[in-house]
C-alpha cells in the first residue's frame, strides 16, 4: 500500500461547522475505549511547525519524497544536510499540554491506544505507552542494503565527525526534523554510509511516496474495529494514511471526533470538530473529566 503524495487538498463549502465546546470529546473520552489518531499539529506547541496549519512548513518547504531520497546522491546530501542540523533543535523539543492529557487519559483507561502520524516521539516522551508510529521515527536509521537499524544519536556522532565546524543558521524546522537551508548552506556536506555494509542510511521514516509497511497499517486498522470511537488530534487528514482511518471508523458507524483549528479532509466523515488549539482543548477536557495532567517538569529521556 502506497502512501499518497498528496501536498494539498481543496475544501468545499458544504462542509459541517465546527464548535468551540470540547464536551462532545469529554462525553466520548468519559465512556473509555477511543483510539487517538494524532498528527503534526499536536506537536506546534512544542514548537514544532505542522505541514498546512496557519504558517504552515508547506508554504516554504517542499518535503523529501522517496523516489528523490533513492534515486538522487545530492539530493541525500541535502536532505542529510538538513536533517542533522534540524536533528539538534528537533531533539530538545518538549512535550506540551496536549501529549501530557493524551498521555494521562491513557493512564486512567479512557483510550484503547494511539496512533501517530508523528516522527517527534512526543507522546512516548509525555509517558503514552504502545504507542503506533503511522509513519516511524527520526529516533532510528535504516539501512537501505541490509536493513540494519541503529540509533539517530549514533549517526549524529558520526555526522559530527565527518563534518566538523558544520554550524549553518537554519531558517526554519519543519515536522520531518528538516531543517531550511540553502544549497550554498549546504555546500560539500559529507554523508556517511552504514557501519554494518556501507550502504545508503535513511531515517527509519516514511517519505512522501513511500508505502506504510502493510503490517503497520492492519495493525491499525484492528485497532479502529476494536475502538469505541476515533479521536483526530492535529491532523488535516490531507494525505490517506490517516484518512483511511477515518473512513473506516465512519462507515462502521464508531463516532468520529476532530479537534483542529482548521477544516480537514475528514470533517464530513465527522460527528464534530472542535476548533480550539489542542493543549488548552485537551486540558479542558482533562478537568472536566478530573483526570491530573502533569505539569511538564518531569525531566525527558534524553535521546
């Protein structure tokens, strides 16, 4: 199954209207058994951009698809490039409000898991446990020639030493860890190949283009059938990894809820979307239901 490299999507305008009272998704969260599927928009708070909200990294940055990442030495080069500086800004990022409820909801017994269309690792981080990784995480390398994983801190330390003084001020950081720079910025950056073959290293992500391993995507697929209700957090649902979800959960009549600020591909598939930023919504959410959120001074693991 071939993840679509869909970019952008047109909304109509027969879409239903969204409210600003989060106690549908209190009602929903208070009968236990929801599935969370979350995207990049739970993680702007963190300070990580998303792809198409309001500032949105799409407008200025064109994401790596798989086919170029395969195909293109210098378009490795560059995504390497920008990815190790983005790694060192992307690593510090902290849960906020909105993963920590997402993770204490978990812990009450309200959710029946998480599904993840984020490569932060914010929700392991706030104490979500099984969490599904949709699309992988920046925390792993693959090799493309023999399938050896190793850690992204490894990789740093190598990058580090093939690339000393490397030290560029980026424009910007996008929700791949990408980091913005120009082809001058990037200059005769060194890329080095796997330990274990010498082979092409890529993050143990999934690119535009690229398919979501289909072990991956039944597994969430079992989860959808077996969950109550699906509750969207930050996701415009524009490409159909997610969606699909969506689209099942409706068709097998489980109420589906949104919380984003903007429209989405899957509002009509919707019971309701609340348009409230997520932290201060989730939050809400957590009081009425008196379940504590941690407060964030609990120290991360560090990567």
């Amino acid at each position: 199954m071939r993840m679509r490299p869909t970019l952008s999507w047109t909304p109509t305008d027969d879409l239903p209207p969204a409210t600003t009272d989060p106690e549908p998704v209190a009602d929903a969260l208070s009968g236990g058994g929801v599935l969370v599927l979350s995207g990049a928009g739970i993680s702007t708070e963190s300070g990580i951009p998303d792809y198409r909200g309001e500032g949105g990294s799409l407008s200025r940055h064109t994401p790596m698809t798989y086919q170029d990442f395969t195909a293109d030495p210098q378009a490795r080069r560059r995504y390497w490039a920008r990815s190790h500086l983005g790694w060192r800004t992307f690593g510090r990022a902290r849960p906020n409000a909105g993963h920590r409820a997402v993770a204490a909801f978990g812990r009450h017994g309200l959710l029946s898991g998480v599904i993840t269309q984020n490569v932060d690792g914010l929700h392991q981080a706030a104490g979500s446990e099984d969490v599904v990784e949709l699309h992988g995480s920046l925390d792993r390398v693959v090799c493309l020639s023999c399938g050896a994983l190793s850690p992204r801190r490894e990789l740093a330390r190598r990058l580090e030493e093939a690339n000393p003084g490397f030290e560029p001020v980026a424009a910007g950081i996008n929700p791949d860890g990408d980091a913005d720079l120009t082809d001058e910025q990037v200059g005769d950056f060194r890329v080095v190949p796997c330990a274990v073959c010498g082979g092409v290293l890529k993050p143990d992500v999934v690119f535009f283009g690229e398919a979501v391993p289909p072990a991956r995507v039944e597994h969430c697929r079992t989860l959808v059938r077996e969950a109550t209700s699906l509750l969207v957090l930050g996701s415009s649902l524009t490409v159909m990894s997610g969606l699909r979800f969506v689209r099942q959960a409706a068709e097998a009549g489980k109420p589906v809820l949104i919380v984003n600020r903007d429209v989405t591909r899957g509002d009509r598939h919707a019971v309701t979307r609340v348009a409230l930023p997520l932290g201060a919504a989730l939050t809400t959410v957590a009081g009425r239901l008196g379940v504590p959120v941690d407060d964030g001074t609990e120290p991360r693991a560090q990567r």
